[in-house]
C-alpha cells in the first residue's frame, strides 16, 4: 500500500465525517487507522472476521457498563461497545504527523469538577468507613469529572488535543484519539491492561498474556521529580500496600486466564512528564480467545477496587452517575500469520472525552484504609491538571529553567529508576512479598498430593483462582463452583473441598451468599470428609464451633502479618474487616485446636478431625509462607 501524505490525509480526516484512530504506541511513528464503525452489544459480538472467514483488524472501545457480562452491576448509561472495522492502516513518521496537525489552543468555558471537593471529600470518609470499615473490600476507586463547554469542531480538538499529548507527554503506553459518529476520545493512558501476543512458535495455540498494574501516583513538584522527593513517596505506606493489593488482585484475573498462573516481575517505576507511578508486570499463557480473555479481565482494580465484583456495588453506591468509557479499555485486535489475533488493551485512563459540546475527564482515586480525604481530593485535581495541561487545554506550570522543562525540546527523561537508592528502595519491596508468584508457574501435576482431587467454593471473591492454581501445584486436580451454584452432590464427592473467601459481613443473616456458606462448611463438617476454610469461610466455621465474631477496630485490608500458625512461624497476607475472637484468658473451643494472637485473641487457624481453616490468605503475594502453610493445613485436614 503506498504511504499517503500525512498532510493531505489529516486534512481529509478533519474535514470529512468518517471514523478514525490515531495511535502513537512507540516513539517514532504514528498509525491512522480508518474504516466503518459498528456497534455490537457483547464482546464476542466484535466481528474479527469478515463475511469469508478472513481475519481482519478491529479497534473497539469498550465501556465500563460492559462489566454485566460477568454479571456485574453498573449504571447503565447505553454507551456502546463500539467497533471501528479497519479498512486501511498506515504507519506515518511522528514528526510528519505532528508538523501536520492543528496547534492553536481550544478554549473551554465553565470549567469545573461536577462534584465539589467537599462533597467528594465526605465521599470518601463513607466509603473508607463504610465499605472498608464494613469489610466490603480492601479498595475502591472513586471519580468524579472535570467538565467544561467546548464551542470548536469536534475532529479540529481532537487533533490539537492528540498533537499536544505528542508533544508535551512522555511515557505513555498508548496516547491516542478516537473519532467516531458523535464522539471524540483523546488521551495517553500509561498503563496496558491486558495483552496478548500469538507464542506459536514456542508454544503452539498459545498466546502470551502479559497484564501491568501500576497503582500509587506522585505529582511531580515545581521543578521536577529528583530521587529525594521521590523517596518519601516510595516509602509511604499507603502507596507501597496500594500497589500491592492492586497486583493481588490481577493475579486473581491471570490465574483465571493463563494455564500457568501468573509471574510477577517488577517492581518498576512509570515516569511520565508530569506524574510518577510505580508497576508491576504478570506474564502467563493462554489458549483463550482475545475476546474471552478481554471479558474474564474486565476491569483493572487500578480503577475499580477488590475485590472486584464488589468492587461494581460499591461505586455503583457511590457514583451517581455512569461512567461511560472511564475505566474500561481500548482494544486493538490484530490478525497474526496464524490465522488468530493479538490483543493490545490499555486502560481508559488519562483521556479527556467530547461529546455533544461538552468535555469530560473523569479521574479517580484509589481509596484505601490509610486515606487521607483531602489527600484523595488533591490526587482528583493533579489527574485532571495533567491530562489538561497536556492537551493545552489549561496553562502548563512555567518551569524555573528550560532545563527543569520536560517538555523543552529534546529534553532526556528523567531515569530517576537508575538512580541506586531508587533502585534499590523499589527492590527492596520484594522482600515482603512471596517467593512463588515471582517464578516460572509451569503446574507438572506432580506434587505431595498428586493423584486427588478439590473443589473450591468461590465466595464472590477471585483470590479462590489464585488458591486453585496453588493447589495444582500441590497435585490436585481443582474445580472452581460459584456458591450460588455449587450443589450438595459436588459437596459430598469431591475429594477436598475449599470453602472460599468473599466480602461481606459472616454475620448478616439476611444475606444468600452466607447463608450457603455456612450450608457448605456445615455439610462438608457432618460428612466428616477434608474441608478447608479460608478467610469468610474460617469465621464461618469459627462461628459453629461456638467462637465469637467482631468487627476489628481497624480493617486488615493488605496486611501482611507475621503469626503462629500451630507452631511456626508464618508471614501471612490478611484481608479481613471481621475476626473470630476467643475470650481473654481462654485457651480453646471443644472439638479444635486454636492458633489465636495471645493478646487480642483474634483466631489466626483452626484444625480438627477433618478441617483445617485459615484467617489469612495463603494465595495472596503477601504470604511469604503461603504455600508453606497451605501444604501443611491441607495435609492435616487429609488426614
């Protein structure tokens, strides 16, 4: 195909009304992308092939109400998955590209966040209180938007916009526009939800996953990020446990997708021209189809929460109004020589949205049990000030110095990560994680329990894939079973049975969900046959054995304590708002032996002729001695 003139087709693309992308995914080109646009209501719908069969290429923006394919709620606000079905696509050199597009400035009127910082700021008192305080989850992302009046030609923005994110921002993983009929999508989202690339030389019928979690952001100062003030921001708790429970919980996604699990390397740094974040990257295998692979990912916790079904309830409670593209991803598919499709999904983050003369840039905040409100309030005005001051559609602070200017022309990024105390304070952070999730997760099916089978029970909470894939490298052969569908039968022949982790109240008798986990745990109990009880499910159990409930004075959302489990020592991972709490001066309960805290009470483990059960969670990245612990309570409840 001969290369057009990038001048003569931008001119063709502002004044025209067809739909098209522009996509800047590495530092020396740009690709347009044009075609016909369609929507389609589920992703399976999203037409990779045409009418003979043949691959074909296929950008669809997906929407976060695209999350009741899982089931999930949201607000529903109609945005379609929307499909632009490509017909050409060039790769152009940046420069040229940027020489063409527009660059007089796009003003706006009536600038302003739809929710006062007040108002967001008792939101997030509630939410900590509330939902975390309330053990709904560990973390929740809130937004509000940043919306303003916008009289210019919408293909005319959107392309000033995309120029200036060329120009002024750096480290993004996509920066992009979007035009499609009635809607313009600008923005230059630095985290990649989820990939996938074709591995069929290596491993046919497989693709290589990869997923990138980045959570915890620092606002550069006046002057620019230097490796002192970026010291105290990697060694705030908040961030460092934010990060964490973020990786949790995508792990939770690649064990659900890869046949290996997921390996963790990391953690790296994401240096941007106006914000820092710190990151992780997973990698795994899969033989699912992209599409499937997309759905069972939707969404990142980054901008949701964990765990993440709740996590739909809960902003959903919170946000009054849908969130349209925020937070659900732009998906590239393209056709590989093996006649199957790679998948590149950055999350919808960091993009500034036109529609009907109106722009809105939604930004949230990661809440967590550690946040501050008005530090939560300030995190909303420096994402919405980047993305602004990115597109030139706000004044870009002036800099001290064109030195101190990273967007003075040719000026080098800033590699705060090879500065050795960076360096080694991020690295210093694997020292508290476990051991597994950072090696090859091959499962040889060999293990000290080789040859038996488990069914774990899933609570509402996807820590139990995580479990599942731990227990394969035990040897068991593993079924997952939703609670709401597991059956007696299932219950009475399985081998082992996991009765997993969820959010929520074990004590609320209104509620189904507990209702059927206490029904597993007491059946599994009567029948005398192996029962593991994790996290909800080991207070459940605690609870029958005649063992007090309490909330704790504070949640153990991303806690990782050092407890006797029997023993030994064992460095654990907790994510629980409510405990089973053994009398001050007790010993013990008839009928179990109790590993409790030797102050409080609290009950770390239970064991029994039978069961074993475990407060904290042996899967999570923060169980140093997960597996450890695993193999010894599963061998107990053996026999």
């Amino acid at each position: 195909m001969t290369r057009p003139d990038p001048a003569a087709l931008l001119r063709e693309l502002s004044a025209g009304d067809a739909p098209f992308a522009l996509l800047a995914r590495d530092a020396d080109t740009v690709e347009v992308l044009t075609g016909r646009t369609v929507d389609v209501a589920l992703l399976a719908d999203i037409p990779l092939t045409d009418e003979t069969g043949r691959p074909r290429e296929v950008l669809a923006l997906v929407p976060y109400r695209q999350v009741r394919e899982r089931g999930f709620v949201s607000h529903d606000d109609g945005a379609p998955l929307r499909c632009l079905v490509v017909q050409e696509h060039h790769t152009l050199p940046r420069a040229e590209v940027m020489a063409a597009l527009p660059t007089a400035p796009i003003p706006l009127q009536d600038a302003g966040f739809d929710i006062p910082d007040e108002v967001y700021a008792d939101t997030v008192r509630t939410v900590i209180a509330d939902e975390i305080g309330g053990g709904e989850g560990a973390n929740f992302v809130i937004r509000r938007d940043f919306v303003a009046g916008v009289d210019a030609d919408p293909r005319l923005a959107a392309l000033t916009w995309f120029r200036a994110l060329l120009e002024h921002e750096r480290g993004a993983y996509w920066t992009f526009t979007i035009v499609t009929d009635g809607h313009v999508a600008v923005g230059a989202s630095p985290e990649a939800h989820v990939s996938a690339a074709s591995a069929e030389s290596e491993h046919p019928g497989f693709s290589t996953v990869t997923m990138n979690p980045i959570s915890g952001t620092f606002r550069h100062p006046a002057g620019g990020a230097t490796a002192a003030t970026l010291t105290e921001f990697l060694r705030s708790t908040k961030e460092t446990e934010e990060l964490f429970m973020v990786v949790d919980e995508e792990l939770k996604m690649m064990s659900a997708v890869c046949s290996d699990g997921g390996r963790i390397t990391g953690p790296h740094l994401k240096e941007m021209s106006r914000l820092t974040h710190t990151e992780y990257m997973l990698r795994g295998r899969s033989r699912l189809d992209p599409r499937d692979i997309l759905r069972e990912t939707m969404f990142a916790p980054t901008v949701t929460g964990s765990p993440m079904q709740n996590a739909c309830v809960v902003i959903a409670r919170h946000e009054t109004t849908p969130r349209g593209y925020y937070s659900g991803v732009a998906a590239l598919f393209t056709p590989t020589a093996a006649g199957t499709h790679d998948l590149d999904a950055p999350i919808l983050i960091r993009t500034a949205y036109l529609m009907d003369g109106r722009l809105r840039v939604p930004v949230g905040a990661t809440l967590v049990r550690h946040s501050d409100p008005y530090g939560e309030v300030s995190e909303t005005h420096g994402k919405a000030a980047g993305v602004l001051g990115a597109i030139g559609a706000i004044p870009r602070e002036i800099p001290a110095s064109p030195a101190e200017d990273p967007d003075a022309p040719g000026a080098a990024p800033r590699a705060l990560a090879d500065d050795p105390a960076i360096a080694e304070l991020l690295a210093s952070r694997n020292t508290r994680l476990a051991a597994f999730w950072m090696q090859p997760q091959d499962v040889t099916g060999e293990g000290p329990f080789a040859g038996r089978d488990a069914l774990v029970v899933d609570a509402e909470d996807r820590f139990t894939t995580m479990l599942a894939h731990q227990l394969r490298h035990l040897g068991f052969a593993v079924t997952i079973a939703p609670w709401s569908e597991v059956t007696d039968a299932q219950l009475e022949n399985a081998g082992l049975v996991v009765s997993g982790p969820g959010p929520g109240d074990p004590r609320d008798p209104s509620s189904p969900r507990m209702q059927r986990m206490r029904e597993v745990v007491a059946l599994r109990r009567a029948s005398g046959q192996p029962l593991l009880a994790v996290c909800l499910s080991h207070q459940i159990l605690a609870d029958s054995l005649g063992i007090d409930l309490a909330p704790l004075a504070r949640p153990h959302q991303g806690l990782q304590l050092s407890v006797d489990v029997f023993g030994e020592p064992a460095s654990i991972g907790f994510y629980n708002t409510f405990t089973a709490r053994l009398p001050v001066g007790s010993t013990g309960v008839a009928g179990a032996e109790v590993a409790a805290d030797p102050v409080s009470g609290d009950v770390y483990a239970l064991r029994g002729a039978g069961f074993a059960s475990v407060q904290g969670h042996l899967e999570s990245i923060l169980s140093r001695d997960g597996m450890r612990t695993l193999e010894r309570l599963v061998g107990h409840a053996l026999g």
